[in-house]
C-alpha cells in the first residue's frame, strides 16, 4: 500500500467545527470532496498529510486510508485485514494501537473488533519479519482507524496520533479549560486576525488568548509538537518534515500585532496562563494581569472583547453566577464603547442577564454542552466596527 500515491484522507473534528475546518483546509490550497458532522474528506498524499497536521487548528485527526472492503463476520474482517501489507508500514520495533468505531449487527463489542484488528497486523508483521509490535491502548505512535458500519469496512492509517487538540503547550490546565481546537474556532468566528486589539477577561489558563496569539503571527500550531503518528511510518520521510518544518518557521505575519490582554481574577490562573504561553512562544505578544473581569484594562484602540464565563454545568451554580452575567452586562455598556464584545457561554438562560441583544448567535458544542458565541455590538453615537 503506497501513501505516498494520492488517496483518500479524512480529517476529523469535534461537532460544529466542520465548517472553520473546511475553510482552513480550502486555505491551505485544497478541495474539500464531502463532509459531514464531524469530518470531511479530501484527496492526498502523505506529504499532504503532514502539511494538514502541521497547520491545521480546529482538526482533531488526519486519516489515510489504506482499505475499504465488505465484510460479513470477525473472522472475515481479520482475514481481508491481514491480506493488506502491514509488515511494509510498521516495524516490529513500533507500538501499536487500533481504534474502532462500530455500527454492525455482526458484532456488539468494538474492543473485539479493535482486537481482531490488532491480530491481523502484528500477525502479519510477524509473518514477514518474525517479530511482532508490541500493542496496547495509547493512541499514539501507529494508530489504526477502524470504521465498520453494516457490512462496510473502512481501515486508516491515523497520521496525527494524539489528537491535534494536544498542542503540548498546556502544561498547566488549571480548573475546566476550553480544548484548543474549540477556542481557535472561537478566535476564527470572531474574525480576529491581530490588527486589532483582543482583551480576554476571565482567561482561565489562557487558551483563548494563546489560540488568537497563534493565529495573529500565523504560527502553525503543529510546530508546538514533536511526535505525530506518520513519523512511526515505515516509509516516513524525515527529510521532507524536516524542510517543511523549517518553512513553516519562517512564516511571520509582517504587519503590526495589536496586544492582546488576559486577566483573572484568580492569581493560580494568570501564572498558569502565563508558563502555557511562554511555553507556546507567545508570551511577549499577551499582557497577563490579576484583577476582577470588570478592572481589565483596555488599550484606547478599540478590537475585540471575548469572555468564557461559567455557565453552571461544570463550575459554579447558576443562581450565584446570575450577577456575573449582569456584571459582565455592565461591563460591556459602561466601559466597552466601541468594541465587538463576545460571550461564550453553555447557559442561554444566564446569558439573558447579560440584558444586551446579541447580532450574532453562533452555534458551538462544548463537549456534550450545547453552547453558543453570542456577540453584542457596543457602540454609541458613531459607530466603530472592528473587523
């Protein structure tokens, strides 16, 4: 099976991101042939794939396919799973593990089908070389994709291994943080590009802001991380990652980045914020403070304003964040003339209190969490609106 010859790949996200993801994948010069809730699918090579886990935000995994086939029984899928030529993808040397997402009346346990999966490929490996991987549960290094739904089976190489959501900047998530992926589609939806000034109060561990410092120098998020799944490849090419690497550093964007300020009232947070994104690179580029949400200090340029409060599902009660929400209301009204104020929030309910009309309600998934990024446009009199 040569990767290196155009094939199908599919790229996954989590629900509601598919659109920001189709827009980064046309970004970066290529077609879009489908998608759907949580994926699309495109043509490409593995050099397409590396490029895709280099500098994609929003996806979750870059699949190659390797083989899609009927099959009737367990015993059919290990035998059409051991034909295919494994021993010229992974070494004996590698670990593997296999991932299956199963939907059949043949079979009602996906660990079983992952597990004849798994017996196919280090059994064919150890038919050609005499040595078998080693195997477990931890998706990284070579993973395998199993889709099996009815009497259809889908087999793919996982080129990312961990998920894209895994920057590995992240070294200290304090309390409930926002996934990266999740707030870059956030950052997307707001427009922000850097020329103009983006305050986050209430910052948490500083995704939000590291995610709009990444997007406003065009850093590709995937220099943040040292090990993806195509690298455990037979066939991996070195030389060519290690090019595109280098050209992906030299992107810088050339125009003047506006600052970008992070506040919390929670001292543990800032300092938490602060070590992520100096171990992002961009901590030069985001003043961090220590304050209540409503003393964030604001550059006398206007931008963008985006705020992730609580919303009572995971942190707090509602009846004790009802004032929050008016506060943050106040907040908009008294000291954000002239901003694009945003809230992200998982409560409509508590978002009422906010007691301004939102012009935009854009629709988000926060884990199981339905939630929206609602935005207020905050002028008077002559109205400035930042991209």
């Amino acid at each position: 099976m040569d990767l290196h010859k155009p094939g199908t790949i599919r790229v996954t996200c989590a629900p509601g991101l598919v659109d920001y993801l189709r827009r980064e994948v046309e970004d970066l010069g290529y077609r879009v042939n489908s998608s759907q809730l949580t994926s699309l699918e495109m043509t490409g090579t593995t050099r397409d794939a590396m490029r895709l886990n280099l500098f994609l935000r929003t996806g979750f995994n870059v699949l190659h396919l390797v083989a899609k086939f009927r099959c009737a029984s367990p015993d059919e899928l290990y035998k059409r799973t051991n034909a295919l030529p494994w021993d010229e993808m992974i070494s004996p040397d590698e670990y593997l593990s296999v991932v299956s997402s199963v939907n059949t009346p043949t079979i009602n346990n996906w660990r079983f089908a992952s597990l004849k999966v798994k017996d196919a490929i280090v059994d064919r490996v150890a038919s050609a070389v005499g040595r078998r991987p080693d195997s477990g549960s931890k998706r990284e290094n070579f993973v395998v994709h199993l889709y099996w739904k009815g009497d259809r089976c889908e087999l793919f190489v996982n080129t990312t291994g961990r998920k894209l959501a895994d920057r590995n900047y992240r070294k200290i998530p304090h309390k409930a943080p926002m996934q990266e992926t999740l707030a870059a589609a956030v950052i997307l939806a707001t427009g922000y590009d850097g020329a103009w000034p983006l305050v986050n109060p209430m910052c948490g561990s500083g995704t939000l802001a590291i995610e709009a410092a990444l997007i406003a120098t065009g850093r590709p998020p995937g220099l943040l991380r040292s090990n993806f799944g195509f690298m455990h490849h037979k066939a991996f090419d070195a030389d060519g990652w290690k090019t595109m690497r280098i050209e992906a550093k030299k992107i810088r964007r050339k125009a003047r980045i506006a600052r970008i300020i992070a506040t919390d009232i929670d001292p543990t947070a800032v300092e938490a914020a602060t070590q992520n994104a100096e171990t992002a690179g961009v901590r030069h580029l985001i003043d961090f403070a220590v304050c209540d949400f409503a003393d964030t200090p604001l550059p006398s340029e206007a931008g963008i304003v985006v705020i992730n409060p609580e919303y009572g599902e995971r942190l707090g009660e509602v009846s004790e964040l009802e004032r929050t929400y008016e506060r943050m209301g106040d907040f908009f009204k008294r000291r954000c003339s002239g901003w694009t104020g945003y809230v992200f929030t998982g409560n409509l309910s508590l978002a009422k209190k906010v007691h301004l009309r939102a012009s935009r309600r854009i629709e988000f998934q926060n884990a199981k969490i339905d939630c929206r990024l609602l935005k207020y446009d905050l002028y008077s009199g002559t109205r400035r609106t930042p991209p």
